[in-house]
C-alpha cells in the first residue's frame, strides 16, 4: 500500500496489472473477457466481513460494497482503475 502513493511505483504496477490483464483475455472467450481490474485500497479483512477467517472472499459482501461502481468502472474504458476508500 505505502509504494503505491509513489507516482514511479504506481505507473509500473499499473502498467504491469494492464500487461496481465491482455495475457488473460486471450485466453478467455469474448464473452469471457474481462473489461478492467479495479485496484482498492481497502483491505478485504474478517474484520470488515469481506472474507471469512479462513480467508475465502465473501462474494455476496463484495458485491454489496463495489456493486455501485461496476457501470461507471465499465463504462470508463480504462484497463486499469484505482478506487479509493
């Protein structure tokens, strides 16, 4: 989290996240393909109920947090997007 505020640091994970994002849509269908991948900067803890305390992520709890977001996130054209908290 702390080398994402630097501008270098940011521009070559986003870079890197955008790179793997195109190897995995070739291998995908195109009704497959992933749009984007959104990088939060909250973190996904049993505490805050997005995972369970064997750490599998909590779809239903995903869902009710960024549901609200998914148009605007498709809708953007960006490979990569960074939501903040």
């Amino acid at each position: 989290m702390a080398r994402i505020t630097d501008p270098a640091a940011r521009t070559e994970l986003q870079t890197s996240l955008g790179e793997h994002l195109n190897t995995i849509n070739q291998t995908l269908d195109p009704h497959e393909q992933l749009k984007c991948l959104v990088v939060v900067t909250t973190a996904w803890t049993v505490d805050n109920d997005l995972i369970t305390p064997t750490f599998k992520v909590k779809r239903n709890r995903i869902e009710d947090a960024y549901a609200r977001h998914y148009e605007r996130w498709e809708s953007s054209n960006q490979k990569v997007i960074w939501e903040a908290a």
